[in-house]
C-alpha cells in the first residue's frame, strides 16, 4: 500500500503559542536528518490565546505544517480523533505541544512501528519531573489500567506514542478516552502493543492544562472503556445475563416459598402468607429487574446496530492541504 509520507506528526494542543514555533523547528530538524518525508498536523483545541495565528504563520513558511481549529474547546480525545481522520503518513505520531515530549524518539519510534511490526508503541517516561501530587496518582491509575486491561504498560497517559496508520484509521476516541487508545487498539485486534522507554523534558512554557481531577475522570473513563469493548458489539451478553440471572433467582425464591406453603398446608394445616414474608417481596424485586435487564438488553442489540460511527465536530478553519 502507498502512502503520502512516511510520517504523520498530530499534536492535540490548548494555548501553546509560546512552544509552537519551537517545536515545529525541531520536529523538522529531526525528519531531515533522517530523510523523512513528513506532515506535522497542529490541532488548535480552541485556543484563546494566539495559538492559531502562530500555525497560520508557520503553515505559509513549511508546506509540511497543517493546522485545524475548533470552534471551541472539545478536549484532547476529539484532538487526536480529527487529527487521525486527516494523517496520511505510514506512520503515526503523537505528542504534546508543551514540548516535554521530545521529537529526537520519532526515529526510533518510526523502526518499531514499521520494522519491528508493532501496531502502537506507548512512552514511557520513566524519569518525570512532575511533582509528587502527579506522579503517585498516575502509579495507582496505571496499576489499575494494567491490572483491568491485561497491558503490560507503565504509562498509558503518555502523550508521545506511535501507530501503525491501519490502527488509528480502525478506531474512534471521544470524550476523555484518549488515556486508553491502547485498550480501544486491544479491543478492536490490535495486540502487539509495546512501550519505550522516552526522555521526560521540563516544562519551558506555560501551565499544566490537566488538574488532579483527571485521576477520578480516568477510574470512570476506564470502567466504562473497559465495558463497552467488550460489550458495545453484545450489549446482550451483559444485560441478557444479568436479566436471567435475577429472574431466575427470584422466580425459584417465588416457587420455594410457594412449596414451602404448600407442604405447610399438608403438614400442619396452618402456615404464615406469603405476602406476609419479607423474601416474598425481595424475590419480586428480581424478577421485575430481570425482566427490565433483559429489555435493556434488547434495547441496547438494537441500538447498537443503528448507531452512527462517525464523530463529528465544528471546525473552524483550516491550513495547508488537508485530507477531508
């Protein structure tokens, strides 16, 4: 298969007019002394500060250099997901704006990619110069992302990883679900997943755009990324379980204590109602929710064949030739 470029850089990015020019020189530096040919797609994630007129600048000086822009702020996932739509390189790289991922590991992730046969390669920044209120959070968010994902990955939340172009073609990220693009590449075939070990640089611009309330969005993205993989194409083998499950276990409540009355009757001649027993009505309960998780299951087949795979977004405007 032919395609445009060896390389597609996407860089998500939120108010970084400071680093942008800077990067892009060094993302250029590093594609010609490897003799890359190369697209640097800028995502402006609506910015308000002068973001976008630094990419309008930098796409009239390097033809290399493709800019979107939202209408306004959508978040990182819908980022990356329109910047994906657009790559057309063999290729795919992503990376932060902020310039604390280095451009100088492209090389080495573009040989893992394309000679080593990985589907997606992860960073791993090993060192990190976060403070302690980021570094002790992101172990335990890792851990529990290993331990539900079964991918042996240190840093899942790692801005620099590269793709096989098949891969980011296959998939859709919205919401927040960016920090598990592994987990969506693992549940849509993609296995060889590997990791490597990337210099962590000190932030030289700006400020963190991500607060420490990502740490409880990430255990919700993560249960529910980790749910509807596996069930999104079977919505009935969840709920139609469950369904019986409870039906079944409230209908043989109903019949125990129907039988328990009966042999009451037989033996002693007089016996409690049932209606009077608590566990009559517990057992009613179950069987009203197996019913209703059974239709939910019904429901959810039917939406799930009906529903659109298409994200879309309002972009704003656009620089340089870029695929529709």
């Amino acid at each position: 298969m032919q395609y445009t470029y060896d390389i597609s850089v996407v860089v998500p990015l939120f108010n970084e007019e400071e680093s942008l020019p800077e990067l892009v020189r060094w993302i250029r530096r590093v594609m010609h002394a490897h003799e890359f040919s190369y697209e640097v797609i800028l995502v402006d994630d609506g910015s308000t500060d002068r973001s976008w007129e630094v990419i309008h600048t930098l796409g009239e000086e390097d033809k290399a250099v493709k800019g979107i822009s939202f209408n306004r702020n959508y978040g990182k996932s819908a980022a990356l997901n329109e910047g994906f739509r657009r790559c057309e390189g063999e290729v795919v790289i992503t990376m932060d704006a902020d310039l604390q991922d280095s451009p100088e590991e492209i090389p080495a992730l573009y040989d893992m990619i394309k000679h080593q046969k990985y589907d997606l390669v992860s960073g791993w920044k090993r060192k990190r110069f976060d403070p302690v209120s980021k570094t002790i959070p992101t172990k335990f968010f890792n851990a529990a992302t290993r331990k539900l994902s079964g991918i042996q990955l240190h840093d899942f939340n790692c801005g620099l990883k590269a793709y096989r172009q098949l891969l980011v073609k296959s998939i859709e990220v919205h919401g927040e679900m960016h920090r598990y693009i592994p987990v969506i590449a693992k549940w849509n075939g993609f296995t060889r997943i590997g990791e490597k070990v990337v210099q962590h640089q000190e932030r030289k611009y700006g400020t963190t755009k991500f607060g420490l309330e990502r740490f409880v969005y990430g255990f919700l993205d993560l249960l529910s990324i980790t749910f509807v993989s596996r069930f999104k194409k079977r919505p009935m083998h969840f709920f139609g379980s469950l369904g019986t499950l409870m039906f079944v276990v409230g209908l043989g409540i109903t019949v125990w204590l129907i039988m328990q009355k009966l042999f009451g009757l037989y033996s002693e001649g007089r016996v409690r109602d049932i209606v009077d027993q608590p566990l009559f009505f517990l057992a009613l309960v179950a069987v009203i929710l197996g019913v209703q998780l059974f239709l939910a299951g019904f429901l959810a087949e039917m939406i799930a064949m009906a529903a659109s795979k298409r994200n879309e977004y309002l972009i704003r405007d656009k620089v340089g030739s870029i695929k529709k």
